[in-house]
C-alpha cells in the first residue's frame, strides 16, 4: 500500500486548485470516508493532530486505542494506522503538517515528544471544557487557513505548538489494550513495513530495514513478540521473509535494468558485491550474472 502524501491528500479531498501550504486543517466531517468502519491499515507522510468526538477505534502495531468522547489524537509518519468509526455521531477536527513545518520549536525533536514517538502516549480524554478550549484553537487555525494573512503560517505554527504544550500538561489516555488479533495485526504491519519498501527504482534509494530488529524498533514491539507472531502467522519466520523479498527484487532488478550487479547489491543493502552474490545464488540457485544472461 502506497505512502499517503500530502499533495495526494489534497488531491482526494481538496481538488489540485487548493494551495495545501505548509500544513492545513480540516473540520472532520467534512472528511469523512462513508468506508470508515473498514479497517485498513495506512501510513502518512505528514504528522496529524486531530480532536474526535463520538465513539472510535484506532489500530496501530500490534495495539488498539478505543475511545468515546472528545479525545485529542496525535500521529505519526513511522507507524501505520487505521481509523474505525464505531458511533453515527462522529465530528471534529484535525491538522496535517510535516515535521519542517515546526523544526526548531520543540527540544527533543518533535517525533520524540511523547504523543509523536512509537509506543508513546498518543491520546488524551478531555474534559467538557478542555475540548472547548481545544476546539476554539482549531477554529483560529480554521479562519488563519482561509485568510489572506501573509504570515497565517506563523500564527499556525503559534497554533500548533500551543496544542501540543497543551496535551503535554494532561495525563495521556491509558486505554491501550491488546486486541484479539494482536499477532495477526502486527504481522500484517510487518508485512506493510517490509513491501513500502519496494520497488527500488533508482540508485539513490536503499533497502535499510532489513532485519527483525529493525523492524521491531520501527514497530516499539520486542523482536521475540515480532518473531513469534510472523512465525504462528504465515509460517516462516520474519529473516526468511525479508530473504524473500530481497531476492524477488533483486531478480526484478537484473531482469528489467540496465544496472551493473554492483549497484544492485548496494541498492538492496550488500556493501560488498561477493555477499550479493552469495545471498542470490543460496536463495535462487544462479549467480546474478548467470540469472540476467538466461
């Protein structure tokens, strides 16, 4: 599943006319996929900040986040998601930006704050006026986005600072718990993590996760859960999986570039040409050059 940009964002649910700028916000019915209840999962390439009301359900790694009542969101672009709306009555707000968008403004850098960082805290209850007061900041942002202000940008950023200041002065939301399909949803984000990756298709990108630990990090799991639950899902354990992959594209590469084996190798994380080959010949039974000459 692709990487949802936001200039794809913006031409799904703005039309190609609408300027996005630096970051935008959203009332969030007027977003609302009719599809919601489908759980899928999904990764931005922008942080969002959103306020939901009504009863709702998020799924990420091997976690879901249940809640009812106005609840402030926060996400991030390293784990994918999903959304399922659980009430009729589901409304609110929310803002896309990338992380240049606040670069200087936070010590640690802002995917380390506690609401953006893997395994944090991303949600938090609010009360009745807590959501007032959090509400009268996005309909500030609302009327700076459709102003001709030249320095709307600047009061966003203001903005949106405050509204993280302010959910780091709450108690973060404590109701994670394991979903019933644990395993199988974190598989299936392992499985997502591992095919974004492909295809390579230039030189400059790399392959870079390309061990369990890796992707355990990525997921804030512990490699053994991640191991465990690959293995009791599909069978194979999480190494043979990546090995699998890898060699499916490294066939594709020699089939269909002109590149030499060298730069295939480094593309796809080997340093050193000898440990390509290797690697192809002990999972495909033919050296790269004896592959790309059949």
């Amino acid at each position: 599943m692709p990487t949802q940009s936001l200039q794809s964002f913006r031409d799904t649910h703005l039309g190609p006319t609408v300027a996005l700028g630096e970051a935008n916000v959203f009332r969030l019915e007027n977003i609302l996929d009719p599809n919601c209840g489908q759980v899928r999962y999904s990764r931005r390439d922008f942080f969002k900040i959103t306020l939901i009301r009504g009863r709702n359900c998020y799924h990420y790694a091997d976690k879901s986040l249940d809640i009812d009542g106005p609840t402030l969101i926060f996400f991030n672009p390293r784990v994918p998601y999903t959304w399922e709306g659980l009430s009729k009555e589901i409304n609110g707000y929310f803002i896309i930006f990338q992380e240049a968008f606040l670069t200087g403004r936070f010590s640690p850098a802002l995917a380390e704050l506690p609401m953006f960082s893997p395994g944090g805290h991303p949600a938090y209850r609010l009360t009745a006026e807590q959501d007032k007061e959090v509400t009268d900041l996005f309909e500030k942002m609302l009327r700076e986005v459709d102003s001709d202000y030249p320095l709307k940008y600047d009061l966003l950023r203001n903005y949106t600072s405050e509204m993280i200041h302010y959910a780091l002065k709450l108690k973060p939301s404590e109701t994670v718990y394991e979903a019933i399909d644990a395993s199988a949803r974190l598989t299936g984000v392992f499985l997502e993590l591992l095919e974004r990756q492909f295809p390579i298709d230039s030189l400059q990108q790399r392959f870079t996760l390309r061990s369990a630990g890796d992707y355990a990090d990525r997921l804030s799991v512990h490699v053994n859960h991640l191991n465990r639950s690959v293995k009791d899902n599909t069978g194979k354990t999480t190494t043979t999986l990546i090995a699998e992959r890898v060699a499916a594209e490294a066939r594709a590469l020699l089939r269909h570039t002109d590149w030499n084996i060298s730069e295939i190798g480094d593309s796809l994380g080997f340093r050193e040409p000898a440990h390509f080959a290797n690697f192809f010949r002990r999972h495909t039974g033919q050296s790269p050059s004896g592959y790309r000459a059949v």
